[in-house]
C-alpha cells in the first residue's frame, strides 16, 4: 500500500510541480517514484507466493526504480538551476517574491516566483520572467499585502495581485 501510495505522490507531483514545495531538495517527484518502487519489490516478494511471479515481479519493480533513477538524472543533466539573486518578503511576512538569474538560450534573464512562507505548507508559483535584452528589471516591491510591483526600464511598472496561495492574476512574459 505504502509502494501505492509513494507512486500516487510521483504522479501528482509531476503534474501539479508548483503547488506544495516540502522543501526544495524534495521538490522533484522522482524520489516518490523511486521508493514507490522499492516499497512494491518488497511487497511483492513478502506477499507473493508463487515461484515465477515472484523473482519476475521483484526484477520488474526494481528494473522501474533504476528507470526513474535514470530519469532523474537526465532531468538533473539537463535541467537548469538557476541562481537565486534576491528575495522580497511580503510586508505582513506570508510569502515573498524570489528573483533568479537565468537564460534564454544565449539572453539572459531575470525568472520571478512567489513563495508563500508556510514550513512544510509552503507554495510556490511562477510570477513571470523579463529578458534582459530587450526590457530592464529595475526593482521589485510590494505595494500591499498582496501586491507587487515590478519595476522595468523606460519607467514602466506592473503590478500582479496575488492570493493567499500564492497565485498571481496574471503573469510577466516579457521577450522569455
């Protein structure tokens, strides 16, 4: 049941990537995955009892955790880890905005997401993304409780609203 209910959390986490960040070295589905098939090997060898469905099932579930492993680190290979240039708490404290350095292709960027500050409960949604060359990110700054103002060259300011959770009314793609 164990090996079920870990493969349910991969599947959910891989569709729903943004919705709760246990912490960020847990954020990716594929350890759910990969204990979801180790907890199947060994319910299948503790609860089976025929002599060919058990080794065949074992090696099948193990062969499936080694597939994920692998999954995870072409993901990791070829997945981007942006670095993280600042962060803006919320005035109340509840969430704040994280701004990161990234790329588009050979541009450079600026990705925003908003965090909310809720230990274990905590959300984080994507906020937009301003390329560099052609718009300036100036600043950021909250304007309310639930408003932030993003500042960009030539004197231009947006502002998003978002909610308890976290999700913005819209979002910022500028040249990204």
């Amino acid at each position: 049941m164990l090996g079920v209910l870990l493969w349910v959390l991969a599947v959910a986490g891989l569709l729903v990537n943004d919705y709760y960040q246990l912490r960020p070295w847990l954020h990716h589905p594929f350890i759910f995955g990969t204990a979801g098939c180790a907890s199947l090997a060994i319910a299948w060898g503790v609860g089976i009892r025929h002599r060919v469905l058990k080794p065949v099932g074992m090696v099948l579930f193990v062969m499936a955790g080694v597939v994920v492993v692998g999954l995870a680190y072409l993901a990791m290979a070829f997945g981007e880890n942006p670095d993280e240039l600042s962060r803006h708490p919320s005035p109340d404290g509840s969430m704040e905005v994280i701004v990161y350095e990234g790329q588009n292709i050979i541009d450079p960027t600026r990705e925003l997401s908003v965090r909310t500050q809720n230990g274990l409960l905590s959300r984080g949604k994507d906020l937009g993304c301003v390329n560099l060359d052609s718009n300036r990110l100036e600043g950021i700054e909250w304007v309310g409780p639930r408003t932030v103002r993003v500042h960009l060259g030539r004197g231009e300011r947006i502002d998003v609203t978002v909610d308890e959770s976290g999700r913005p009314d819209q979002t910022i793609h500028l040249g990204c």
